[in-house]
C-alpha cells in the first residue's frame, strides 16, 4: 500500500476531526504528502475542513458516506439477502443480551468496572462491546437499505430507460444518415469487354487508336466532333 493509499485509509475511518500531523503519524506519510492528499479528498467532497482556533483538522463528510453505504448495500445485496444479514445481526445481539444480562452494549460497557471480573473476562467483553457497536451500525444501515430499496430500483431503472431510448434514437439517426448518404447510381462491377472499333461507321474518317471510345464523347483525334451513326 503506498503512501497515498494509507493516508486515504486512515482519513476514510476517522470518528472526530484530526490534524495533518495525527494523520500523517498514524498513516506512516511525510507531512507534505498528507497534507496534498487530504485537499485533494477535500476537493472530491469526501473530506471536511474543520477550522478550530489556528488548527485545520479533517473529517469524513459523514452524511456523503452514510447515502455512499446505503447505495452500496442496495446495489451489491437483493432484498432477501439484506433481510437474512439484518436477522443474523438481531440473533447475535439477543445472544449477547442473554449472556450477560444486559439490554445494550452500553450496559455491557458499565459492567467493566466490576473488580471481580478477571484479565480474560474483561478482554472478552470489551471485544463484544466493539463488535456489538458495529452491529447495532450496520443493523441501522441495512433497515435504511431497505427502505430506500423501492425508490433506488425505480431510479435504476428510469436511468436505465432513458440510456435505452437514447441509444435507439442515436442508432436510428446513424441509419438515416447512412441512407442519406448512399450514392443515387451503383457502378457495375462487372468488367465490360471493349467492342472492336469499326473506322467505317466514324464519318470524319479518322484513324482510331485501339482502345474503347464511348459513343457520347469526342474519339481521339478527331476535330470535327461528329460521331458514329
């Protein structure tokens, strides 16, 4: 992964506005390489500049990744699919609820404090406390998902139409053109054979040279113009 890359990364999962500097430390990049990579994100309208006091900080614009997900969802999941996902997520989460007597992760959380929970207990929870958190994110993503899942397939297809249409019309259009273009006389490509030249049925009398004359033009040679009977 290069440096850009990471800087990208790094600015793309961001939960509060961060300076250049932190950016540039967690990402492992010269600063002047953060620095030119995080305007160019703001410039694409994926990054915010947040201005607090005389320090310029950068975070995601969270409602342009909130619509990005859900597009996403939709796009890469069918209705049942993301139906089965939001079901799986829900029996997990009761699980944990059973497990250790709580409702929310939050209430999880408060148990931490308890002096007789042991070293392994309390890593254990704190890991169900982080994937609980991003259950209960995706849980909101996907009823989001689903209920725009409607509106975003009849858009699909109403840009979908309209692709359609105008490719019909472009290709009609080139048939016409084609049509209009088309020479009004088609040349016979079928060789012709010359006739012999008969130098009694010229009235000037001139000698012809061996080659096909056409009767509608001028033989070689001849200056009064007359032509064979």
């Amino acid at each position: 992964m290069s440096a850009r890359d990471r800087i990208r990364a790094v600015a793309e999962t961001l939960r509060e506005p961060r300076s250049v500097n932190w950016i540039s430390e967690q990402a492992d990049a010269a600063w002047s390489t953060t620095s030119e990579e995080l305007q160019d994100l703001v410039d694409q309208g994926q990054l915010r500049r947040v201005e607090t006091g005389e320090t310029t900080r950068y975070q995601p614009d969270y409602t342009r990744s909130l619509f990005e997900e859900i597009r996403t969802l939709i796009e890469e999941n069918t209705r049942e699919e993301l139906r089965n996902e939001l079901a799986a997520i829900t029996e997990e989460i009761e699980e944990w609820q059973a497990t250790y007597d709580v409702e929310t992760w939050e209430e999880l959380e408060q148990s931490l404090a308890d002096g007789d929970l042991a070293s392994d207990e309390l890593r254990e929870r704190r890991d169900v406390i982080a994937f609980w958190r991003e259950n209960e994110a995706d849980r909101r993503l996907i009823k989001h998902a689903l209920e725009l899942y409607s509106d975003v397939e009849a858009a699909r297809e109403q840009l979908t139409d309209v692709a359609d249409r105008a490719t019909s019309e472009f290709s009609f259009t080139q048939n016409d053109l084609s049509r209009r273009a088309r020479p009004l006389y088609t040349a016979d490509p079928s060789p012709r054979r010359s006739r012999p030249i008969d130098e009694s049925s010229w009235l000037c009398g001139c000698t012809l040279s061996p080659v096909s004359t056409p009767p509608t033009v001028r033989h070689r040679g001849c200056r009064t113009g007359n032509l064979p009977e």
